[in-house]
C-alpha cells in the first residue's frame, strides 16, 4: 500500500478526522505511512486472517487498550462496533484486558517477593 493510499483510508476511517501524526507523518516521509500499511496487510487486513471482522476488531481494541493509546482506543471501539459488537462485547473486552493488566501487575512483585521470602528465613 502506497503512503497516499494509507493516508487516504485512514481518513476516511476517522471521517476525514485522522490523527495528527497522519498529516505529519504524510508531510515529512510519506514512507512511514506505507510502512503503516503492509504492517496492515500482515495482520487484520490480511486475506488470510482467521478472524472474522468483528473478532478482529475487538483483538485489535484490547492491544490498543493495553498500549493505553486513546486515540487508537476511540477508533477502534468505533469500527468494532461498526462491524457488529455490542456494547457489552466491548465492555467485557475492556474487563478481560483490566484482568491481564492486573496480573502483569502481580508478576512485577515477584522481585520483592523474592526478597522478601529471603530474609524471612
């Protein structure tokens, strides 16, 4: 996919509202867009994708609430329910992710556990 050709579908897909670093990005090396979208093409724009659209989205939501990116966050949700999920769908996605990132939480006490098993002993 050409830079302009990213461009022009993210802008669409953002109602003519893409991100900032769409312009810029298209301004200063239109490279970095077409990088954009073979990363696309090799994952939820992929033919061979065994996702349907809905589930793709809802994949795509959760990565972007981990990364803790709002506004990948609100245009996801959009074209996920635009592809069909509900708002309980989503809500529950939104739940799985607050539960993974309570658990990574968990694991990044294990230092201070470690230390503090050794001198209770």
């Amino acid at each position: 996919m050409s830079g302009k050709q990213v461009h022009d579908s993210l802008q669409e897909m953002f109602g003519g509202n893409a991100p900032k670093a769409v312009g810029l990005a298209w301004e200063l090396d239109e490279s970095i867009l077409s990088d954009t979208g073979t990363s696309r093409a090799m994952s939820i724009g992929n033919n061979k994708n065994p996702f349907d659209a809905k589930t793709s989205r809802l994949l795509f939501l959760a990565a972007a609430l981990a990364k803790g990116d709002s506004e990948c966050t609100r245009a996801q949700t959009k074209m996920a329910l635009k592809a069909g999920a509900s708002q309980e769908e989503i809500i529950f996605v939104m739940k799985i992710v607050r539960h993974a990132a309570f658990n990574g939480v968990l694991g990044n006490f294990t230092p201070a556990l470690e230390v503090l098993t050794e001198t209770s002993k």
